[in-house]
C-alpha cells in the first residue's frame, strides 16, 4: 500500500506539471514566433522480486523527465511593417542584453533604437541588440534631420509657388542695409577698410523713449551718418534705421537693431546692456510661496551670526545679489529658505524679473557718458562706396498677387518691381522683400520651415509659414531589403534541447549544443562569396504554432488522469483504513 500512495502522488504531481505546460501553451497562441512545449514523461524506479517463476517488478509511478520545443508547421502573417521578419525555417534570431549576453528568439517583430553615441540600432521586441551573422549589432543607416538634410531635400522650383507675393500700400516704410565696399580710411582689427568714424561733435544721435522704458529708436541729426550693425555671422553692414531692441549675444544682453543684429560702437564692438536687480514686487507669487514658514508665522532662515538655518520673525522681504544671481532675504537681510533649507532664487534668465537699467546705460557709473555717445556713427567721404546689400525690408501692409517667380538655386527673386515677399521674425512681425537667398530653420514644435539666410520665415499667400519637413527624428531612408540580408539566422544540432529564458528568448544548452551561422562560403561567378542558407521574409511575422484543438485534447487526458491518480491515493487510504480497523 505504501508504494501506491507514491505512485499516486507521483501521477498527481506530474499531471499538474503537465497542466501548467499545456496551459502555457494556450495562453501563448498569439505570441510572435513562440514554440509549442511539450512534456516528455517517463516512469519510475521499479521494485525487482525474484521468485522461482517468473520473476515480477512493481513500478514507483511517473514524472516529466524534461521538455521538448515542437517546431510543428505554423503560419505566416503579413503586416507591410519593413522591421519585421519571418524566419522560413528552424532558425533563430540573435540578440544581445544589456549585459552583453548572447541569446536567441524566433520574434521578429524589430524595432529601432538610438543610443549617446547618435547611431540607430536595430532590436527586438524586448530592447536586445539584434546580431549579424558576426554577432556584432546592426547599425540602422537612418539620415538625422538636421538643415543640411532638409536643404537638399527641397524641390525650389515646387517650394516657389507656395511663397506668398503681395503689393504694398503707399505708406510702407523702407528699410535698408548697407555694405562698404570703398578703399578704407582705417585698418579695423580685422585688416578690412572701415570707415571713419563721426565724432559727437559732427553726428548727433537723439534718443527718444529713454524714460525707464526701452528706448524706441536713435536718429542720426546728420545727413551722411550711418550706425554700423553686426548679424549673427559677424558681417558688418550699415543703417541709418535706428529702431532698438535688446539682443542675447554669448550669454550678455546687447544693445540691437530692429533686424536682430547688434548695433556696435565707434571701435566696431557691442554695446552691453546693464539690468537693475528685482524689487520684492517683481517676484512672482510662485517664487514666494516656496518660503518655509511655521504654525507660529515664523520665516525660515540662515542667521547671520551661526549660519544655521532658525525659524525667526521678520519685518518684510527684499531681493539680494549674491553673484550673478538674486536671492530672497529678510528686512534685516537674512536669507530666507525653503522647507528643504535652500536659499530661494529669484530667476532672472532671460529678463524674467529684470528690466534693462537705461539710466545706468544712458550715463555709465564713473564715466558720465550718455548712451547717444556710446553708440558708434560712421561717415563715408565717398557716398558711392555703400552698396545695397540683402538686408532690404519695407514694413506696411500687403496684399496677396500673384507674380512670375524666378528659382535660381536657393534664390528666388520675383519677376515685377511691386512685388514682395513676406517675411516674419520671431517676435511675430511681417516685413516685405524683394528677393532674398533662402534657407530652412526648426520652430519651437520641431517642424522645418522655409525661411531667409537671415532665420526669418517666409510667408505664404495666406500668411502661414511654409512646412518643408516634418518634426521627425530621422528620415526613413533605409534599404530594409539590404537590412535584412545583414540579420544572423542560427540554428542549432539539437533545437529540442534549447532552454526557454521568457519574452520569446532561448539560450543554448548542452543538449542544443553550440549554434552556427546559416550562412556558407560559395563560388559564384568565379568568386568565393558568402551565401545565407536560411531565408528571411521581410514585412513578415511568424506566428505561435500552437494547435488549441490538440492542447485542449490535452487537457482533457491530463485531467482524467489527475482524477484517476487521485483515486488511486484514496483507494490505498481506504485499504489502509480497512486494515488499521483489524481486531
């Protein structure tokens, strides 16, 4: 009776195994590329007795002995997807860890991913690097989108007839530039000819708007004066166009053009522009609200003789520098801290809570010299040594035409003397041109669009910026074709003896043995070339081999067979009772 109760057990024990297995299987009908498992059992050890004839053994019940992969016939699905492929065979995919471990899965639903070093890799579903048939990963060729890319990329003769063309009103203002092409009266610092530069007491610059505000605009009183102005790629043009704005420039704020250039002084270099601190006024309520207080009302703050951070009352607030950045301090200028003991910064990036201090900049500390002295006029003895250069703006209000549109290269000029392009800066003002050189520049929702040499954008004839590439990463220019010869297929001696890691990967065994490339040496054409032996279906996915008419079968069988093995437990209890009730 002992050896039925484990023989029983033994059964029961097996056939629950069993029952996860087929389980498994069903639960995996729909996962890409899986292997139906199945339990290979086997019996137990035997009791021998010798009797004189014959003699008779009694077996110990049943256990899986192990799992086999069945690489039975399953099916292909195609999804038009370039990143997926099929392996029309028994061979595996190899992919590698983050730990730089060697596995191998059926799942060829890839995918692309970029790495620090800006290179695009091709992996499986679960981030592994997909492998060649060197095992080394596979790079994907995919072109950034950067503006060289999208430069060569456009079509100006198709571009040209998206540009809007307008006619402007009889009040439109002009706007020029000018270049110095004559033979120079000064060396400047970079061995070009400049001109001479006018004294105060020959060219007075009137500044008005000077009031606490940003100023609005300089006049030169003379005829013959021009500002010199300085664009981003450091060419030096001249203006008599004096409208101000405040320019960044290498971290500094500068004294600038209305055009965004930085408007220089008589030796040529930018003026900077100085900003007064913050009152407690200007800082934002959210800056505030960070103060650390207690149920007692009492500000958290760093004592000025422990230097250790104390709850204290105060009488109010002020904004203290501390280098170049401002901080929140008690009327009796402590700092003041946050619930974590951190000063609280006032921000001031970007002018958030500055104002440009004119006063300081029309009459520098020490200097006594007004901001109209500082800003550099030029005169020219030869007015015919200024020629018109690009920067040529009208601003008014235009109306859409339409007008001959003529490509040249990057250029596009307009066949008709009344007629402009629009164009808008990134303060969102519209300015009109006659013709400009062209050029691409990414906004703020990472979109391409047309603009001039300058980054300003052109508008169409509905006064919308021109699209000419999409937000994307990259472009998808890959050969998946050429791609998909570079993927390693692998097979294995034994492929019924691979271990099953999970996420659709497998792992070599001893029983596997040691997978090998599919792929051979062969002479074609009179040269000895590699050849895949295995094929690869592109845009292709294989699918789970799992017969569910077969595995519910299965089911079935492993349940009868856990009832019945539980009956042979009971029925050895039963007999075991019987004999226990002997008297």
């Amino acid at each position: 009776m002992n050896i039925s109760f484990h023989t029983g057990k033994s059964a029961m024990i097996a056939q629950a195994k069993a029952l996860n297995i087929y389980g498994n299987n069903i639960a995996n009908v729909n996962t890409v590329g899986y292997q139906t498992i199945r339990p290979a059992f086997a019996d137990c050890i035997y009791d021998v007795e010798r009797a004189p004839q014959p003699d008779w053994q009694t077996g110990h019940g049943t256990y899986i002995q192990k799992t086999d992969l069945m690489f039975s016939e399953s099916h292909f699905e195609f999804t038009d997807r370039p990143q997926d492929m099929a392996i029309a065979g028994e061979g595996f995919f190899a992919v590698e860890d983050r730990w730089g471990d060697i596995n191998y899965t059926r799942d060829g639903a890839f995918g692309v991913t970029q790495l620090e070093d800006g290179q695009w890799y091709l992996v499986s579903s679960s981030g592994e690097f997909v492998l060649d048939y060197d095992r080394n990963r596979i790079i994907v060729p995919f072109e950034e989108i950067d503006k060289g890319t999208v430069r060569n990329s456009i079509d100006w003769e198709a571009v040209s007839q998206q540009i809007g063309t307008f006619t402007l009103d009889t009040d439109a203002t002009r706007r020029i530039r000018y270049k110095y092409t004559g033979e120079g009266f000064i060396a400047g610092d970079d061995g070009e000819n400049v001109p001479d530069p006018a004294f105060i007491e020959d060219a007075v610059v009137e500044i008005t708007g000077a009031d606490g505000t940003v100023p609005s605009a300089a006049t030169i009183t003379t005829a013959n004066g021009y500002f010199a102005v300085r664009d981003s790629y450091g060419n030096i043009s001249y203006t008599r166009d004096g409208t101000l704005s405040i320019q960044k420039y290498k971290g500094k704020w500068y004294l600038g053009s209305s055009e965004g250039e930085l408007i220089l002084d008589s030796d040529k270099k930018p003026i900077e522009v100085t900003f007064r601190d913050p009152a407690i006024e200007d800082v934002e309520t959210a800056v505030m609200e960070r103060i650390a207080v207690n149920d007692e009302g009492q500000v958290y703050v760093r004592d000025l003789e422990t230097d250790e951070a104390v709850y204290k009352e105060t009488a109010g607030y002020a904004v203290q520098r501390d280098g170049n950045k401002c901080y929140i301090v008690t009327a009796e200028g402590e700092y003041v801290l946050d619930s974590s003991g951190s000063r609280i910064e006032v921000p001031s990036r970007e002018g958030d809570y500055y104002s440009v201090n004119w006063e300081e900049l029309v009459t520098p500390a020490g200097e006594g010299e007004e901001l109209r002295q500082r800003i550099g006029v030029f005169e020219f003895a030869n007015p015919a040594d200024l020629t018109t250069d690009d920067h040529l703006f009208y601003e008014g209000t235009g109306t859409a035409s339409d007008v001959e549109r003529v490509v040249d290269g990057s250029s596009i000029k307009l066949n008709g003397p009344d007629s402009f392009f629009a164009v808008q800066g990134e303060d969102g003002t519209v300015r009109y041109t006659h013709s400009t050189s062209f050029d691409v520049v990414q906004a703020e929702d990472g979109a391409w669009y047309l603009a001039t040499s300058r980054g300003e954008y052109i508008l169409g004839a509905d006064n919308q910026r021109i699209l000419v590439a999409e937000a994307n990463q990259y472009t998808p220019n890959v050969d998946w074709d050429e791609l998909t010869e570079m993927v390693g297929v692998f097979e294995f001696p034994n492929p019924f003896g691979i271990e099953a890691l999970g996420t659709n990967r497998y792992v070599a065994t001893d029983r596997s043995g040691e997978p090998v490339a599919c792929r051979e040496q062969r002479e074609v054409n009179g040269e000895i070339v590699w050849v895949n032996t295995m094929d690869k279906l592109p845009g292709t996915l294989i699918v789970s081999n799992v017969d569910l008419a077969t595995q519910m079968v299965k089911l079935i069988e492993t349940q009868r067979a856990y009832q019945l093995s539980s009956r042979v437990v009971t029925t050895s209890d039963e007999l075991a009772r019987i004999a226990n009730n002997l008297r």
